[in-house]
C-alpha cells in the first residue's frame, strides 16, 4: 500500500505563500498520477491540481491556475504545491492522492489520500 503524508500547511496573510509537501511510504509513488484536492467546511471536496507519474503535464482548476504549482521528485517520493499570491477563498483542508494509470480531477478514482493539512488564509 502507499501512505501519504501531507506537510507544510499554516495561517497566511492574503497575498502570501505556502509550499505543501506530500511525501509517500510503504511503497513508491513513482508510477502513480498525483493529485491535490481541498475540502472546506460545508462543501463537497475540490480538484486543486495533478500530475503525471512524469511530472509532465500538469493539469490545476480554474480557481487556482496561475497562481499554484504541483511538482513532483520521484526519487524523494515526494510532491508539492507551491501556493502563490494566496486568498481568503483558498482557505481549505489540503489532501494528497495517488493512483495507478493517468490523472483525474475526479476524487472518487483516487486509490490513496493523505490525512491532510490545513491551510489558513487570512485577510
């Protein structure tokens, strides 16, 4: 199995950034599409952003294009979210996801999540 471990989340002031980091044990991740989704009070969980086992291409919602980055160092078992020029509406719980195959944006085809962090963004 792959267990996903979330870091790197906190309270930031509007405009600020914040780098997630996802970081995978029991098995590599290398081989899976990766995936970051959010989760505010009330609403259903979010599509942020994914990732080809390749790195290459990257897919991001609307809401966050432009503005946020999802890498990934395989041989580190790793990836991140650079989160730029952050807003109030940002403000979420942050879960990684791993599958085999290719990328999703739907939550429900991920095969593996991370307990999630949270991310806090203040006016």
């Amino acid at each position: 199995q792959v267990r996903l471990v979330e870091s790197g989340g906190g309270l930031v002031q509007a405009g600020g950034s914040l780098r997630l980091s996802c970081t995978g044990s029991g098995r590599t991740f290398s081989g899976y599409a990766m995936g970051w989704f959010r989760q505010a009070p009330g609403k259903e969980r979010e599509f942020v952003a994914a990732i080809t086992w390749i790195g290459s291409p990257t897919y991001y919602s609307d809401a966050v294009k432009g503005r946020f980055t999802m890498s990934r160092d395989n041989a580190k078992n790793t990836v991140y979210l650079q989160m730029n020029v952050l807003k109030p509406q940002d403000t979420a719980v942050y879960y990684c996801a791993a599958k085999g195959g290719g990328w999703s944006d739907q939550a429900a085809v991920y095969e593996f999540w991370g307990q999630g962090t949270q991310v806090t963004v203040s006016s």
